[in-house]
C-alpha cells in the first residue's frame, strides 16, 4: 500500500472568506465541489469544508484524508491489519474513497485519485 500523502482537514464557517486565505497561503486555486449539502474546497494539503452544523459533527470525527495509489489496496491491507472499514470504497469527485477505523479508535479517510 502506497501512501502519497496526507490531507489536513478544516471546517470553516464560512468558505468564501476562507478560500482566498488558503489560497495564497498553498499558492494555488481551490479545487470546489460539494458532497452530502457540505462545501468543499481543495487547496494545497488542505481541505476546507463548511455547512450543516450536524453534517461538520460527523466530518470532524475523521482524523485526516489520506491519499493512496489505490484504495482496493488500501481495503485489503487495512482489513489484513484489524481495521474497521467503516465506509467505501465509494466513488467521489476526488476519486475513490473509505474511511476505516484504526484499531486504537483513530478515524481515516483514504482517497485514490482513480481514473
């Protein structure tokens, strides 16, 4: 299993004043999309999210998003390891993407890029 790197998650209240900031600070532009009534943008390591409150309850419980070469990998070496695979793999607009439990209750998001 090949991980690529890691991203570091952010809920903000509001994304339009946040994104500019990110912006400048990664020096590149924000990749947007939405997924489940929550806002997303991706700038740099950083991934911005703003919305329901109840929705941000549930994402902050993900420690960080992890990006992997290939999240059927990811599965079978997490699975081999005793990790709880609590969703996925399902497809996003980033790629493929699960979320598993560690074994010392440690919640991850792991992300492909697909094709």
């Amino acid at each position: 299993m090949d991980i690529l790197g890691a991203t570091l998650r952010v809920c903000v209240d509001d994304l339009e004043t946040a994104v500019p900031f990110y912006e400048r600070l990664a020096g590149g532009r924000a990749l947007r999309f939405e997924r489940g009534g929550v806002q997303v943008a991706a700038v740099g390591c950083f991934l911005l999210m703003s919305g329901p409150e109840a929705e941000l309850e549930v994402l902050r419980k993900v420690a960080a998003t992890i990006a992997v070469k290939d999240v059927e990998e990811t599965h079978r070496v997490l699975t081999d390891l005793g990790a709880h695979i609590v969703a996925g793999p399902v497809a996003t607009p980033a790629g493929r993407s699960l979320i598993a439990m560690h074994p010392d209750g440690t919640v991850y998001e792991y992300v492909d890029r697909g094709a």
